[in-house]
C-alpha cells in the first residue's frame, strides 16, 4: 500500500523480515550499504536506496550501563534490532536477541556463561537465563534477569541500566581502523577493511578476523569474530577457538579505548571474553 508520497507502507510484523532479507544491510557480518539510515525514532528506513515509511517502534539499541541489585557493575551492548552482549558484576556474558512487545516490554531467552577458569557458585560454568522489564528508548531500561545453572541453581538480579550517548557516535571501518595495545602487551591491528590481526609474543597465539558494522552505521558499534591458533605451551588450549560478539570505540577519554565484549569456544566449554584496548 503506498501513501500519498509514493513511499511503500509496512507493519511492524513486516519489519524485521524485510530488514533481514535484504542482504547488502544485514545486521550480521557483513557491511551494509552505505545508504542504508535508520531514523532515530524508527519511523523511516532509508535502505539500499529504497525508502520505507513505517509505524514509529521502540529500538532497544544502545550502549547500558548500570548496576545489579546487589550494586555491581554491568553493562549491555545491544543493536536497533535487538542483538545483544550482556556481561554482568562477575564477567560472566549472555549473548541473545532483546525482543520489544507493546512499545515497551522487553524479554529474551539466553545462556549465561563464565570467564575461562571461573564458575557459578555451584561449580558449573553455564545457565539458562531469561530477562523481562520494560524500556524507554534513548533512556533507562530496567529488567529482572533470572538464571538456572546445567545442575539446578537458580538465582536472579534486578538490571538498573541507563543509556549512554556513545552510542550515538557515526560508526565506519576508517574510524575504528589502526593499532591498538592489548592488556597483555600485543598490538592489535584492525585494517581499513574491517580485517584484524595479533600476534602474541610469550605465546605465539595469531588472531584473524574481522571487524563490521551493524546495520545501522550512526551507532557506535561494530560486529567482530575472531579465530586463535598457533597458540604453544599451557596455552595451546586455545588453539581453533573461535568468538562472535559486538565492539565499542570509546572516545571521551584519550587515548581512545576498544571494548570487545564476545563469547567463544575453548577446548569444548563455552566462556566470556571480555578486552579493553588502547589506541597507539
């Protein structure tokens, strides 16, 4: 159905599948095209020079930061379209997609796990999690996360998160590329292509990967995944893990810092990864 412009009308159900079908703006790996722009309220979709006039819909995308209910800290990288990292006071990181209902109730189903060599308190290193609250966009978002290790723990937080402007910095690969200090000493490169490479000195561990952007390029984060190998000594463990998560450039301090937040596979057991780096 078209308006009185001319512009394709969609619902919101029609949305995301549209979004997700059209390949050259996924909100995946690769880079969408440089025309795809999403409205801050959501009401417009300029997407490979198509442009798709819709209901406004609340966006649950942004940089949250906060507290849990016992006053640790946390934080929630989450794209437009729902796509998260959440890594709670103790490291441990969930990965799933945040989904909205009537404008704005928030819910997803996830699993939780553990830092490399820790564990819940019940000595497991994975749980299944839900998180339920309510979101208002741009501004605070408040969710109760409850939580079931694989041997029947249960426990769960109350999630106080605001939302940061920095997430509203323009994200491109000419801005994230360049050289950056990992906490360990090595030299992170990340190329004007979005490839990146480290080479570790005492361990002789080599990553490849890549760094993208999401769908939407004025939000300050950037898709990443990544393999290890080559990895000698006690830390040959890490030979052929691999790990997927989402990356914030941070820029209200100098030197500027890379925040990769991913969840990858060491030796068969799921765990959380999570780096600063800072900018050479």
């Amino acid at each position: 159905m078209n308006d009185k412009t001319g512009r394709t009308r969609i619902n919101n159900f029609m949305l995301t599948g549209l979004l997700l079908a059209m390949a050259a703006c996924g909100d995946g790996g690769g880079a969408p095209d440089p025309n795809c722009r999403l409205s801050e309220d959501g009401s417009t979709v300029s997407q490979c020079n198509v442009e798709i006039t819709v209901t406004p819909i609340t966006l649950p995308g942004g940089i949250w930061r906060g507290i849990d209910s016992g006053g640790r800290d946390v934080f929630a990288f989450v794209t437009e379209f729902g796509r998260f990292q959440f890594v709670d006071g103790f490291g441990n990181q969930g990965s799933g997609n945040l989904d909205v209902k009537n404008g704005d109730t928030v819910a997803s189903i996830f699993q939780l796990v553990t830092q490399l060599g820790a564990t819940f308190a019940d000595g497991t290193t994975l749980a299944d999690c839900t998180f339920s609250g309510t979101i208002i966009a741009r501004q605070a978002l408040t969710m109760t996360e409850s939580c079931m290790t694989t041997a029947g723990l249960q426990f769960a937080e109350t999630l106080l998160l605001t939302f940061d402007a920095l997430y509203n910095r323009d994200a491109s690969l000419a801005t994230i590329a360049g050289m950056y200090e990992t906490p360990v000493g090595s030299i992170l490169s990340i190329a004007s292509d979005g490839v990146i490479f480290v080479q570790d000195a005492v361990s002789s561990c080599v990553t490849n990967g890549r760094m993208s952007l999401t769908f939407t390029t004025n939000a300050n984060l950037y898709n990443v995944q990544y393999q290890i190998d080559n990895c000698i000594g006690p830390d040959a463990i890490w030979n052929g893990s691999s790990f997927v998560g989402l990356t914030v450039l941070d820029n209200t301090f100098s030197p500027e810092s890379l925040t990769i937040a991913v969840i990858g596979d060491v030796g068969g057991v799921a765990i959380s990864l999570v780096v600063e780096n800072e900018r050479l």
